[in-house]
C-alpha cells in the first residue's frame, strides 16, 4: 500500500485556520520585494503578545534556528554542550555546526530526562539543553523539578529550555518559564509557530531571555533572514487564539484517545503532552514499522530504541488503529 499518512515530523495535521490562509495570500502579490532588514516587527508582535520587554526576544528559522544562534553566541570551539540522548535529532547537528563537544545523557527508564545528570554535565558545558515536553518520547518535567534543575547550572552555562510543544501540554501543568528569566539571566525559553499554530512551513521560533543574552544572540541574526509572509503569518494566527486553542484541545483529545486504543491492544505507549505518541518496544519497532506501512502510515522509527508516532488526521489516525489493534 503507498504511504499515504506521513506522521513523521509531528506536523499540525490541519491546514491554516482560513483567516491566517487569507491574510498570508494577500502579501504575497509582495514577495518581490525585501522584508526588514532585521525582524523587529516581528519581535515586537511577540514581544506585546507575551507581555515582555521587545528587548528580551529573539527570534530565527525555527526553533532550532534560534537555538544555532545562540550556541553561536555563547559556545566556545571544542566548549560542552550537553543534552539529553535520545533527544531531538538536530541537538548533534547544532553541536557540530557550532564545533561544540556533545555530552550526551542517557534517558532514564520510561523516557525521562536525567536532570541530576544533565546538571552535572553542565559543569563542564558552555550549554545545555532541555526538551520539556521531550521529543521523541512526549514526557513532561513538573515546574518545580526544572527550578530546583535551573539552580544547580553554572550562572555563566547557557541553559536552553526547548518547549516547542509547550501549547499541548495538559491545563494547569505548563510551567511560566518565561518569567524565569527575570531570575535565570542564563535561560533561554524556546518556543515556535510550527507546531500548534501550524506554520512549520514559515519556520518562526522565538525565545525569551535577558536583555543582555539577546542582544549577543541578534549579533547572529542573518540580515533578511524572516519572510514578511511569516510576519504576516503570525500576526493573523495571534488574532485567532480561540480557534487555535480549540484546534490543539482537538488534537490533545484525538491523541489521548488513540494512546488508549494502544494500550488496550498491549502496546507499552508512554503518556505524552505532545502531539505524538512514543512506543517502548525497543524489540518490537520492526514490528510495527511493518504493521503501520502495511496500512499506509509512516511513523518514525529508531531502531532497538521505540517507535515515534504523530498524531494525525482522523483518517491518518483510523490507519493507525487499524494496523496495530
């Protein structure tokens, strides 16, 4: 059967809200032209939206572009970057670009993050980072684990808390790091419109940090590096809240219910506050890998470790169910 549901990269499985789809093809008749030098319209939109100083944002092609700017700020050639492993795949690709030292820390059982590890690596790092919710296996770190985590790291040690999927995180657990900064002048928060918002095509990510820190981070800001499109993007996603919150609560719901299915069918799915699901059956991932591409569903697959599994459409969800119940 072709591979007709995609559930690889933990996309939002619906097209943009048809406001946002309106303003965005309005600008484009533009595109001729250059947006702004440097994106301060669009730090400024965020900047207001999160009710923090303009000067405390920084923002780059995705996520994980602010997050190259500011290991290129703050890590020194051959200097430690620690993370935990596995983790998302781009963390190796940013130590390498930026000639970091990767000090990678082995998950603990059930997909955790080992923070007394991580705080101990960073003794020797110039960088660490954490994915909360991490990426691949969707589990959460409570706010007070992450403080007393924040007060063991080295005041000079950049700590970038990478919460790209922030927004599916239950109601009442989603930790106000961004008001950390204040406190941490070391802490990056990372967040993005990819997700969520469903923009991953106009690569926005932003974060939150001191003053000070972001200003060495914009030295590596590329010139022209942010569309006006994504400007645009964002701009009429913010005016849409309402929509976009319902639209993550359908998301939250659909994946809650396809992790019960599994795990009335037998299978050891981990519980997740992402968008994805993470299967702990390091010795049955070919299994699965054969049972979804059989029904047409590509999931992510990491070899005598688990199985990465985002959530879809209905459709795409229905083939899921189908292949391993």
């Amino acid at each position: 059967m072709p591979l007709e549901h995609l559930l690889t990269l933990n996309e939002n499985p619906l097209p943009p809200l048809e406001p946002v789809a309106e303003e965005i093809a309005r600008h484009v008749a533009a595109v001729n032209r250059y947006p702004e030098f440097y994106p301060e319209r669009l730090k400024g939109v965020i900047a207001d939206w999160l009710g923090v100083p303009h000067e405390s944002v920084v923002v780059g092609s995705g996520s994980v572009g602010v997050a190259l700017q500011a290991l290129q700020a703050t890590v020194r050639s051959g200097g430690g970057l620690a993370y935990a492993w596995r983790n998302f795949d781009a963390y190796p690709l940013l130590a390498g670009m930026t000639g970091a030292r990767p000090l990678e820390v082995r998950l603990l059982t059930s997909g955790h993050q080992d923070l007394t590890g991580l705080a101990k690596a960073s003794l020797d790092a110039d960088a660490v980072i954490v994915c909360n919710p991490h990426n691949p296996t969707g589990r959460f770190i409570p706010a007070e684990e992450l403080r007393e985590f924040l007060a063991l790291v080295p005041a000079d040690t950049l700590v970038v808390l990478d919460e790209a999927y922030m927004e599916f995180v239950d109601a009442g657990e989603a930790a106000q790091s961004v008001d950390w900064v204040r406190e941490h002048p070391n802490l990056l928060v990372l967040r993005t419109f990819s997700k969520a918002y469903g923009l991953a095509d106009m690569r926005v990510g932003y974060g939150v940090t001191s003053p000070e820190l972001a200003r060495r981070i914009n030295a590596f800001q590329l010139p022209f590096s942010m569309s006006s499109l994504s400007t645009v993007a964002v701009e009429a996603s913010l005016r849409e809240q309402q929509a976009l919150r319902e639209r993550v609560r359908s998301i939250v719901r659909e994946r809650n219910r396809v992790a019960q299915e599994l795990i009335r069918a037998g299978w050891n799915v981990l519980p997740s506050q992402t968008n994805f699901l993470w299967f702990e059956e390091p010795e049955r991932v070919q299994e699965i890998r054969a049972a979804l591409e059989e029904n047409g569903v590509l999931a992510r697959c990491f070899a005598n470790e688990g199985v990465r599994l985002t959530i879809g459409d209905t459709q795409a969800n229905a083939a899921v169910l189908r292949a391993l119940a």
